[in-house]
C-alpha cells in the first residue's frame, strides 16, 4: 500500500520503481564507493571535449582535496558524431586510468537523435547503476559536452544534497572570450537577462521564501549543471519524453512533486556561447535571436517588476491556503474571489482545485494554465523595456532588503 506524504501531498508508492524504457549501456557494475553518476551528452564536441573531460578529471573537495576518483562516474554518451569526438575521449580516458570514464558511442535514428532523449538516455542509465547498489539518495548529476563545471561542483553538489535538497541547479557562467565576441547589442542582451533573472530571483526569496533554496541563491536549472538524487528522479517519473528543453521539463515535474530544489550559487558552470547550437531551442539560439533583433533594433521587452511581485504575493497567499487546506480548513468561494481575481481564475473554479489532492506544485502549475487560458493576467501586464524592469525592480528591492534586515527572525517558513 501507498502512504500520504504530507510534505509532497500526494500517494507514494515505495514499492515502486522507475527504470526507463531503455537497455543498460554500460556493463560494468557500478563501484560501491560510488556517490554521485555524472552524466554528458555529447555530439560533434571534439573541440571542447578535452575541457570537459579535464574539468571533471581534476575535481576537488570543499577543502581543496582532490576528490577520490571512487566517490563518482562519468557515463559519457557520443551520439550521432562526425568528427573524432570519440578518439579523443577513448585518447582522455588512456591518459586517465584512475578516472572512472564510461565511453558509450551510438548511431540513434533520426526520430530519437536529439538532445531530449539522449538525455532521458542517460539519466536513466545513471539511476539503474545508483539504484543497482543501493543508492536511494545517491545523485544523477548532469552537464554537457561544450561546459567545463568547477573544479567544487562534485562536492558542492554533494554538499547541497546532504543538506536536505532533492536536486541542485548550477550556474551558468558563459566562456568569457566567447562572450567578449559577441556583437555589442547580443552581450548587452545577455548581461542584462542575466541581471534580471537575479534580481527576480532574490525578490521571490523575500515574498514566497524558500527555506530549502534561500538566498544568496540564483534562478537556473539547466542541462549544463543539474543534478537530481535517484530517489526524487524517480518519483518525478524520469526525464519527460520531449526534445527540448528538456531541462525545463524534468524542472517543472520535480516542481509538480515538491521536490526541495536548491540554486547554490557554490555550484557553478563554464559554457560555451557560441550562437550556433545543437537545438533550435536553446542558449545558442537564444543568441542568434539577440543579434537578429540588434539588427533590426528591437527592443527587448520582458515581465515588468509589478507584474512579478503580484505574481509572487499572490502564490505566497495561495501557499499559505493550500497548507490550511492540508489541515482541514477549507475556505468559502467568498473568502478566495479576491486571491483568484489577482490570479485571474475563476474563484469557483479554484475552489474545486484547492480540494484536487494535488501538491502545491501541481497546483500552482494548473492556475498558471487556467490564467493563460482566460488570458486576463496579459490583459492586465503588458511587458516592458529590460531597462525599465531592472530599474524598478532595484528600487523595489531596496525597501525589501531594508525590511529583511530588520525581520530577519520573522520570515515564515514551511514544511515541504
């Protein structure tokens, strides 16, 4: 029989579990000493390759140790390659006897080569082997074939998990030659995007805080530096089966779970920012995208901090209700019109929802749908210059630093 998780809000089964729907690649049995499966997809890489493979070679602990090559994998996929992306892996692992390197080289068909499933691939690869010798909480950590992760990011992974996470973003730091030759207005872009996510990212944790990511924390959770512990994987039913972004949708299944995801800003990530990618969904697209609007002198437009902070206020309110809810206090159609006016939802409608045996999550994720589809949250915020968004957001932050300084002790914090 399930058990009621009161942290998740929904039915777990522990008898089941999750092992994908592919044959194992690698045949070797997993060391017992083995915490943590990193896994890289790579195709056509040959130029960045031998960085990735180093970065990883010469990881150390948190005080500066070097890592024992035991306590980790490297399960690395070359898929669909053209070029001598395997020589120099199979070249990299002769040099590195000691470093546990896994070289799996295959032709996928056109309908699964992609970054989707070549990541799916892997990741349940990675949890067969954790799960093979009992390592319920041992991690799938996950980055790419044109990134260089820290020389912490193992152990600040590990860190961050043993301190109660689920799964860890990394940051994304771009390669700093690369980015230096972009063309001004796509580094502008790019700078500013990046500053604005931050600045968003601390707002939340001031009006719906965290207390599994609290800030100083960041706002990514990509392909590039992303790791997730066998057991949530699970749960969360594996990486979704779409081609991309990928990352995006195994973050939005953790969510829909309430699995405690942290932002750690001690993980981090050098990646490529070349503006010709693998996917057309993606960073490198997202570049090329930039330029072309440089080009014909678009302004980037964005979210405008109101309409963040209402967000946010709004979801802290809804919180708070779902946790009366899970404690049998159900509240009247009357008591939430206001709340699912804000939300722009039906208040009829969110009361039927609020009684689902949904997570929190799960929740959150279907009134965003159901605003979309009424579309009066559009009508209400209309986008605005970065510019403009960055400015207010400052101001707005200013008071609430201030504010947080002074009430430190009187944040509320929940169990998840």
């Amino acid at each position: 029989m399930g058990y009621m998780d009161k942290r998740l809000h929904v039915v777990v089964d522990p008898s089941t579990q999750f092992y994908g729907d592919t044959p194992a690649l690698v045949e070797k049995t997993p060391l017992p000493q083995c915490e943590i499966s990193v896994i890289v997809p790579a195709r056509n890489e040959a130029e960045t390759l031998p960085a990735t493979l180093s970065a990883l070679a010469h990881q150390v602990d948190l005080q500066g140790q070097r890592l024992d090559f035991r306590r980790y994998e490297i399960i690395l996929l070359l898929n669909n390659c053209s070029d001598n992306s395997a020589a120099i892996a199979h070249n990299f692992a002769q040099q590195h006897p000691d470093l546990v390197l896994h070289i799996i080289e295959k032709t996928l068909p056109a309908t699964e080569a992609y970054i989707g499933r070549v990541r799916q691939i892997l990741m349940d690869e990675a949890y067969r082997r954790l799960i093979s010798i009992g390592r319920k909480r041992g991690v799938i950590a996950s980055t790419d074939g044109d990134s260089q992760v820290s020389q912490t990011w193992i152990a600040a992974t590990l860190y961050e998990i043993n301190c109660g996470a689920d799964a860890v973003g990394g940051r994304i730091i771009t390669n700093q030659v690369e980015r230096a030759a972009l063309d001004p207005y796509t580094r502008a872009c790019h700078l500013r995007e990046v500053g604005y996510h931050h600045l968003i990212a601390e707002l939340e944790s001031y009006i719906d805080p965290d207390p599994y990511d609290t800030f100083p924390r960041h706002y990514q959770h990509c392909g590039a530096s992303f790791a997730v512990t066998a057991q949530m994987y699970a749960l969360a039913g594996g990486l979704p089966p779409v081609r991309t972004p990928e990352d995006v949708a195994l973050y939005q299944a953790l969510v829909r779970v309430n699995a405690r995801i942290r932002h750690s800003p001690l993980v981090w990530v050098i990646t490529s920012a070349r503006q010709t990618g693998r996917t057309d969904i993606g960073f490198a697209n997202l570049l090329s995208k930039r330029s072309q609007m440089g080009r014909q002198k678009q302004p980037l437009l964005v979210e405008s901090a109101a309409a963040i902070e209402t967000r946010y206020s709004a979801r802290h309110q809804l919180r708070v209700i779902w946790f009366s809810v899970l404690n049998g206090k159900m509240p009247t159609h009357i008591q939430l019109a206001p709340l699912a006016d804000t939300l722009g939802v039906p208040a009829q409608w969110l009361v039927q929802e609020l009684k689902q045996p949904y997570s929190f999550g799960l929740l959150f994720e279907r009134v965003e749908q159901c605003s979309k589809e009424e579309g009066i949250w559009a009508q209400r915020w209309q986008n605005v210059e970065i510019q403009t968004a960055i400015s207010d957001l400052r101001l707005r932050l200013e008071g609430l630093r201030r504010s947080n300084n002074k009430e430190a002790n009187k944040v509320p914090t929940y169990v998840f």
